[in-house]
C-alpha cells in the first residue's frame, strides 16, 4: 500500500505524456482531457499518501516531476502547435521570413520553464500552506487546453486575416502566464478548513459561477473560469490589503 501515492502520481506523469503527444497532433480535445485526467490524479495521490500516512520526500519531488509534465510540458506544446499554424498563416500575409516562423512557436516552451521554476519554489516556500502565490500550474494548464479547443472549434485558428492578432495574442499570453506562474500575487485555494457560509463567501461564490459558465460552455469554459480565478484572486487581495 505503501507505493500506492507514487503509482497514481506515475497516472499523473504519464497523462501529462498523453496529452502532449494530442497537443503535438493539433487534438485539442483529447489533449484537454489527459490535463484533466491528470489533475484528477494529481489531487487523488496527496489525498491517499495523507489517507494512508505514507508521505515521503521521494513522493513530493516525483509530484513535482509528474506535475511539470502535465501542466507544463503539455500546455507549452498546446500553444506551441497553435503557434506553428497561426504563425505560418501570418508569414503567408505579412511576409514573415523562414526563419523567423520556425522559431517563434518554440517560445511557447517558456510556459514549461516558468512552470518549473513555480513548482520549485512551491515546494521551499512555507507562505502556500493554505493559499498560492502566484498562478497555480493546474489553472495554468486548464486554461491553455480549453482556450485551444475553443479557438479550434470555432475556426479562428484557421483564419488567415486573424493569424497576426492570433499569434500576437498567442505571445502575449504566453509572457503574461508565465509571469503569473511566479507573481508574488495571493491566489485563493479551495480548500475547506470549515464549511460555514460566512468564512467560505468567496470559495462558494465562485464555485457557484465557475459551474453555471461549465454547464454553458461545456469543457471550453475552464478558460473563462481561470480567467475569473485570477481576477477575483487579484481584487480580493487588494481589498485583504485595504482592510
């Protein structure tokens, strides 16, 4: 029993391999859903290490390791396939060189790095006990699976006229996340010390609304739920501040 955790942590590392091979093939769907398959694991290994008492330090570095992969190296190679068809559409309308199209979706590959260096610091920082300082991976990686299936599904990314927006947008995302991953901003966690109202406004308020955008928007509105995520993290700890 003792190797359970390690065995479903090994679930997590090698959905997040699955994953990456969809994203590498422009399958945002299946790609989407082995991040969450994978989240779901993620979760699942920490609850049965705490259940059965058989936490270890080789545990926690392989959570790392497998979290890294899932939510960093297969959101990375999300946007990097969305970059490589955005990017190739652009230089056919604003007359990119060769070699400036090659390289500029390898940026994506930032979002893996900087997801790195959050896991790292996670792990040696005793501030995130019951909160997060900065975007956590998960969100992180959620958000990029279900921007790209919509951006699919809708055929933006197959709009030689919205390419220079797309990819320019694409970029920007990839900067913006990636400093998100390591911002010194408070970022809420939903985890319950109790279930009363009053101390849990914020965790249900936003349970409540991130459920009714999945139940309109289907998988895709992971996007739009960490977008809430990070805003709502960003005004509540200016009003923390205030107070």
């Amino acid at each position: 029993m003792k190797h359970l955790p390690n065995t479903i942590t090994l679930c997590n590392l090698v959905s997040g391999c699955v994953a990456t091979y969809f994203a590498l093939q422009a399958n945002y769907q299946m790609a989407l859903a082995f991040i969450v398959i994978g989240a779901a694991f993620d979760f699942l290994d920490g609850f049965v290490a705490r259940l059965l008492g058989v936490s270890s330090v080789i545990g926690k570095e392989l959570d790392s390791l497998a979290d890294d992969i899932t939510f960093g190296l297969a959101p990375a190679s999300i946007v990097f396939s969305m970059l490589q068809s955005t990017v190739h559409l652009t230089a056919m309308h604003c007359g990119f060189g060769p070699l400036l199209t090659d390289l500029l979706p390898f940026t994506a590959f930032l979002i893996a790095a900087f997801s790195g260096l959050r896991l790292a610091k996670f792990n040696v920082d005793e501030r995130q006990t019951t909160s997060f300082i900065g975007l956590p991976t998960p969100a992180n990686a959620l958000f990029w699976g279900a921007l790209a299936l919509g951006l699919c599904e809708s055929g933006r990314l197959s709009q030689t006229d919205a390419a220079p927006y797309l990819t320019a947008a694409l970029l920007l995302g990839v900067v913006l996340s990636s400093w998100l991953l390591v911002s010194e901003i408070p970022m809420f966690a939903l985890k319950f010390k109790t279930f009363d109202l009053m101390s849990n406004v914020l965790r249900y308020t936003f349970i409540l609304i991130a459920a009714v955008l999945l139940l309109f928007l289907g998988i895709k509105g992971f996007a739009a739920v960490i977008v809430l995520y990070v805003l709502v993290s960003v005004a509540n700890s200016y009003f923390l501040k205030g107070k």
